[in-house]
C-alpha cells in the first residue's frame, strides 16, 4: 500500500517545506484544492522539480471540461489529477482522454457520493487509475462519522483504491486490510509538530 500525503497548505512556499519534510516516507505527494485555487498550477510544476521522483498529484476535484483542465494539470507536472465521482460520464472521459495523452493517471473521488460501491464500478470502468473513497474536512467533523464505512465499501467496489477521510497511525492499519492501494493522509501529518516524524511512523506501520 503507498503512502499518500495531501498537502491542505496555502502557498508554495508551505508545500515546498512541508513536501522537504515528508518526501522521504511518502509515495504520492497531493497537492491539495485550497493550495492549487490559491497558488495555481505553478505550486505543482514546483513541487514536482523539487521532488521528480515522486508521484505528485493535482486535487483539481473537476466537475466540468475533464478532458481541458487533466490537461492543463499535466502540463503543470502534475501525475495524477481528481475528477469528481459526481460529474457526468463524459467529463471523467474526457480527463482520462487528456490521461492517455500524457501517460498519465486519473483519480475520481467519490465525496458527495450516495452509492459509493457503484459509482466506483462506472468510474474504474471509464478509465481511472483508482477510485478515492473519501469523506471530506466537513463531513468529518459530523457526529457520528465513521471511517468504516468507508473501508466496507471499498471492499465491497472491488477496484483499485485510496481511502482519504481521517487516516492516522491508529486507522492505517485498517484501511490497509480493507485492501486499499492507497492511504491518504492530511492532518495527521501536516499538523503534526514533527511532519517528517509523523510521516515516517505511518511508512513504518504498512506492512
């Protein structure tokens, strides 16, 4: 299972610190929404110098012209780039065309999603790369919010696929047995006083 840190900074100059700090331990270095609305693309063409070895992926969360703004992300140097599960089948196609283009990877995250198990199904279906169980800031931070759903449903979806929403030291273990290919982690890491740290004991707890 790779480690995937998602990057909710604001400026370029925050990620490429916090990417300095965490690179060593992770595999996928997300370039989070608010960073990308806030600093642009060129936050992405400066982390991915800064770190080429490394798969850097651009949370565009597209909902509209998928095949344009994939483009344009890849462009940047971006790996991977987020299609909405909520946007219609030809704009997940029209990203994953751009994808094709450019040997790269689309993402579609199913945040929003009712029915996560079939959503999943039709987007790895139309060509992505993996599918991104993920219960958003907001969502989280309602009573009774639980991770395991997430992890049963993408056991149940039997795709490729990431688990973002609440990650830690102490849920990692879990979200690896419910087979995910990859776990994303926020603010376990970011807001920790010793990123690097933090990042370096969620390697070591992936079996």
């Amino acid at each position: 299972m790779k480690l995937q840190v998602a990057m909710d900074v604001l400026t370029v100059v925050a990620a490429l610190d916090l990417a300095g700090k965490v690179a060593e331990s992770v595999d996928i270095i997300e370039l989070g929404t608010p960073l990308i609305k806030n600093a642009g693309l060129s936050a992405v063409t400066a982390v991915k110098k800064a770190h080429p070895d490394k798969i850097i992926f651009a949370d565009m969360k597209t909902m509209d012209a998928g095949e344009l703004e994939a483009d344009i992300a890849f462009n940047a140097g971006a790996d991977l780039v987020s299609v909405l599960g909520r946007a219609d089948d030809s704009t997940i196609a029209g990203a994953v065309k751009a994808a094709t283009a450019h040997n790269k990877g689309v993402v579609v995250d199913l945040i929003g999603v009712a029915d996560k198990v079939s959503r999943a199904k039709e987007a790895r279906a139309l060509g992505a790369r993996f599918i991104e169980f993920h219960a958003g800031l907001d969502e989280q931070a309602l009573p009774g919010y639980n991770l395991n759903v997430l992890l049963g449903a993408g056991e149940e979806a039997r795709v490729p696929f990431s688990v973002a929403g609440g990650v830690n030291l102490s849920t990692i273990g879990a979200v690896q047995r419910a087979g995910a290919d990859v776990a994303v982690v926020g603010g376990s890491i970011y807001s920790a006083e010793d990123p690097a740290l933090a990042a370096k004991e969620l390697k070591a707890a992936i079996i």
